[in-house]
C-alpha cells in the first residue's frame, strides 16, 4: 500500500530539488537531493549499508523543514478561541474546504429546504455572523474560501454551492476547484483556515464528517506550506457563479 506523503518543502525556488516529505501515518521523513557520488567521500560513511544511498541537502533544509520534536503535540484550542481569530486578524481570512460533506450543515434548516427541492430562504440566517463578517470587511478585512467539488458534486457540495449566495452577499470571495483538478496540485487533503498567512487553524473531522477539534500551527515552515496551497488553489480556482452556471447547463 502506497504511503500517505506530505510535501514538507524545499530549499530550491527553481528545481524543488532537494525537498523533505513526511509520512502522515508514521512519520517518517523522506529526504530526497542530489546523491554522494565521490568513492573517497563515500568511504567516510560509517553504517552505510547495502542499498542505502547516501544524498547532500543543505542544512537549510532540515532546520527549515524538518520535525522539530520527536512527538508532535498538538496545539488544540476552544472553540472560544477559535471564533476570536475571526476579529482579531488584521488582513485575510482565507478557508480551504476539501470535505464532501459537513454534519453541522446536515443539521439546519436550510440544508432541510435544500433537501426538499425548495429555493433556500437565506435572509436572517445566522444573523449575528452575517453581522460580524460585514463589520469585519467594513474594516477593508478579507474574507476568502476554495471549496473543492467533485463531478458530479455530492449533495453536501450542492449545498454549499447555493450557500455561496448568503456567503458572497456579506463580503466573502468564494471560488471552486473541481477535484480533478485540486488532485494534480498536490493540495493538502485538510480543512484549515490560514489568518493573514502567520497562522493556521487546522479544523479535524471525525468519521461521521464532525467537527470534532480546532489545531493551531504557527511553526512558520508549517504555515508556509499552507500558504503555498492557498496560492496554488487560487490560481486554479473559478468564481462559485461560473460552477453553477455549468451545472445548470447540463440540466
């Protein structure tokens, strides 16, 4: 069965060689450069047994990317917490959505409309959020989402494609990146939230699509990875109109 392996980064703006890769079930770490070559280099090299191919990285490269402690402790904060980093960021919001469904939307009343074929009464839903997010882009904040969408989308996406209407009404900027397209990328398979590009907050699901804890990542190699998806997504990403326009076409 093929690893699970995480991007970690790369010291080489131009060829992304070398690079460091974590293994997301055992953290491993795969390191990959140019190989030693010289036979009166290699011949210094204690332990280097058969098969094993010894490789030259900058010592960049670890420090910047490498694991900086034997067992990784999340920073798990409230909820509390998290709904404050909404107000308290100073530029960009910015949201990646890779789920094929959400419990918590399951759970409202409008998902029910939805449901039942009936057009979504958006107007006084969540009035105190909607409230806050016009405070917060009053304020020249960003607020900005990439939800990913498969083809055909799963009800769940649908959802959220007529949810972007009440969304984009209060000042967010919501694009979508079919799958198919997202996959070639090498975009994280997460949900986070990355606040004005200096810190993450990592939202974990459980298997019943809950949300069930909220990750802070500040570690600045670690919210650069997330940075460098978001920019990557982005590019690719289309305005949630033209989604639905297609859609509709094919009706």
């Amino acid at each position: 069965m093929a690893r699970r392996l995480r991007f970690n980064g790369t010291g080489s703006g131009v060829n992304g060689c070398p690079a460091v890769h974590e293994d997301l079930d055992s953290g491993e770490i795969v390191v990959h450069g140019p190989a030693l070559t010289d036979p009166a280099d290699i011949g210094q090299l204690r332990h280097l047994n058969e098969g094993e191919v010894p490789i030259v990285v900058p010592r960049e490269l670890l420090v910047d990317f490498g694991p900086k402690e034997v067992t990784r402790v999340p920073d798990i904060i409230g909820l509390d917490e998290f709904d404050r980093l909404f107000t308290q960021f100073k530029h960009v919001a910015w949201r990646l959505e890779t789920r094929r469904r959400y419990a918590s939307d399951e759970a409202t009343d409008t998902y029910a409309q939805f449901a039942r074929g009936e057009a979504v009464d958006w107007d006084g839903v969540d009035a105190e959020w909607c409230a806050e997010r016009r405070e917060q882009t009053a304020l020249g904040k960003r607020f900005e989402r990439v939800r990913i969408i498969d083809n055909p989308p799963t009800p769940g996406q649908l959802y959220l494609l007529d949810n972007a209407r009440r969304n984009s009404g209060v000042g967010e900027h919501i694009l979508n990146l079919w799958r198919a397209d997202a996959e070639p990328l090498g975009l994280p398979d997460e949900d986070f939230w990355l606040f004005d590009s200096r810190l993450v907050a990592l939202l974990n699901f459980d298997e019943a699509d809950n949300l069930v804890s909220v990750e802070l990542i500040t570690e600045p190699a670690e919210v650069l990875r997330y940075a460098q998806a978001r920019d990557a997504a982005m590019h690719h990403a289309v305005p949630y109109e033209q989604v639905a326009a297609q859609l509709t076409a094919k009706e």
